[in-house]
C-alpha cells in the first residue's frame, strides 16, 4: 500500500511541475493580433490539479471489495474554455475493479470551465483480461469529463465519465444513455486544488 501511494504522489508531483511550468502565456495567441484585440487585458486563468487515491464507498462489482481508484490530473482552464493538461486514472494492479486489476484512462485535458471544477479531453482507455485472460484492449478517442471538488482526503471528490462506450456494465450509475457514468469518488489519499 505504502509503495502505491508513493506512486500516485510522484506522479501527482510530476503532473503538478509540467502545469506549473507553463509560460504565463501558455494561451496567447501565436500569430499577430490587431491593436483592438491587443489592449484586451489577458484572460484569467484556473489552475485544478490533483492526484493520489479514491474510494467509490460501495462495492459496484460484487466481488466483496470497497472498489477505488488512482489517479493524477494538472490543468490550466483559459477564461474562454480552452485547456491544456493531462489526466491519468488507473487500476495499478493492488486492487481491482469490474474484475480489471490493470486499467488506465489517460489523455489531454482540452477544456474546462472557468471554475476549474469540471474539465474534459479525448482519452485513451486501456484494459487488460476485460475480454479473456491475458488480453489487452485498447481503445482510443474516447471522449471524457470529470468533475472535482477540492481538498484532501474524505472530503475532495472526482467524478468520471467515458461517452460512447462500456455503457449498462456494473458501476454505471445512468446505464441506458450509451456512456459509462461512474459514480462519485472521494479522495483518500493525496489532494485536488484549484487556484
């Protein structure tokens, strides 16, 4: 357990210093701008991150497991919408979920909105042993978004949707609209901020 949590804090160490370091002006134009356009006072800027481990509280798969997950996250929100970032969520083989005990959600974070409590990408979605043992399938463009709250462990959540695939599968708390709606987590080890 030790060596997990160590695992989810460094990768939760290395999101945070690839978004903190970001140029003020990661979402300047790169081309020239008219002098109207010029005097616009930049946009303002939310910075979410966070990493570490998660509890859904439940056990969604009937195993007799309280299911949970890793994860780690940094992203800067424009004002107008757009983002830059990376999101990571995983099974990292010490525990299990739906019968997985390896499985990532990982991508770019390219929007968000300006709160900084909800941001979105295109992932791509590995699992191994999902369609027999041994078996790794990877799915690619897979539209997501999660939302957070922040603060530390028991009270910081992290909510994740997958759009277009794995709906009505056990942990799906809205099976019938075609996407895979996990239900809430709450944070047990590590942090979220938005600043």
């Amino acid at each position: 357990m030790q060596r997990s949590v160590l695992g989810g804090a460094v990768v939760a160490t290395a999101l945070w210093i690839a978004a903190c370091a970001a140029p003020g002006d990661a979402f300047a134009p790169k081309v020239a701008i008219s002098s109207d356009r010029a005097a616009a006072p930049p946009a303002h800027a939310v910075r979410v991150m966070g990493g570490g481990t998660t509890t859904f509280g439940a056990d969604l798969d009937g195993d007799g497991d309280i299911d949970g997950s890793h994860f780690g996250f940094a992203a800067v929100i424009a004002g107008d919408g757009s983002a830059q970032g990376h999101f990571t969520c995983l099974m990292a083989g010490n525990a299990n979920f739906l019968g997985l005990r390896v499985m990532a959600v990982q991508g770019p974070v390219t929007s968000g909105t300006p709160d900084g409590l909800s941001f979105s990408g295109t992932a791509t979605v590995k699992v191994l042993n999902a369609f027999g043992p041994g078996v790794q399938s990877i799915f690619h463009d897979i539209r997501y978004v999660v939302a957070v709250t922040p603060g530390g462990p028991g009270v910081a959540t992290l909510q994740l949707t997958v759009f277009g695939v794995f709906d009505g599968v056990p942990g799906d708390v809205a099976p019938g609209n075609r996407n895979y709606d996990l239900a809430k987590e709450t944070i047990a080890t590590g942090q979220i901020t938005i600043h």
